[in-house]
C-alpha cells in the first residue's frame, strides 16, 4: 500500500521560514516525478513545485519563485519544500503528489498559515 505523508506545516509569521517534509512508504521515489499542490480555502488546487527523477530539472508557480525550493533525498524516500520569506497568501494546505502509470497518490495535508 502505497503512503504518503507530509509534515513541518505549522503557524508562521510573515516573513518567517518553514520546511516541509514528505516521506513514501510502499513506492520508491526515486523513479518518479514528484510535485507540492497546496489549496486555499474557497480557491482551487494549484501546483506550487515540481522536482524530476534525477532532481535537476525544478519549476515553481511564479507566484513562489525565489521564495520557495524543492528537493528531493531519494535515500530518505523523502521530498522537500523549502518555504522562506513566507507571505499570508502563502497559507494553505500542502499536500505532496506523485503518480505511478494512470494512478495519482496524494498526501493527507500538511496545514501553513502564515500570520502575524
């Protein structure tokens, strides 16, 4: 059975920094390619950064580049998101996602509110 877990959601000041973390059980990530979703409340679902297989190939929504970073450990089974100069517009729900052939596998959520 395929899992995905995301954590290093939390309460953050503008300005402030926050790691995300997701870590598979039951499917090797090094083989696939792997994103960070997050959704707003009452806004739709938007991809907010994209790593490849190999990790060298990354895109971000314009809206996060420079601010945002995603990283993979494929050792760990684990992908990142490096989030800093955080902005209230940030806050969200973080959810990690990959896909094996036609099936999509999605994160429970990991819960960011950037707020002073």
């Amino acid at each position: 059975q395929v899992q995905l877990v995301e954590s290093g959601g939390g309460l953050v000041q503008p300005g402030g920094t926050l790691e995300l973390s997701c870590t598979a059980s039951g499917l090797a990530l090094r083989w696939h390619n792997l994103r960070w979703y997050r959704q707003a409340p009452g806004k739709e679902r938007e991809l907010v950064a994209s790593i490849g297989i190999l990790g060298g190939v990354t895109n971000y929504a314009d809206s996060v580049k420079g601010r945002f970073t995603i990283s993979r450990d494929n050792g760990k089974n684990t992908v990142y998101l490096q989030m800093s100069s955080l902005k209230p517009e940030d806050t969200a729900v973080y959810s990690c996602n990959t896909n094996l052939g036609s099936v999509a596998y999605w994160g429970q959520g990991t819960q960011v509110t950037v707020s002073s």
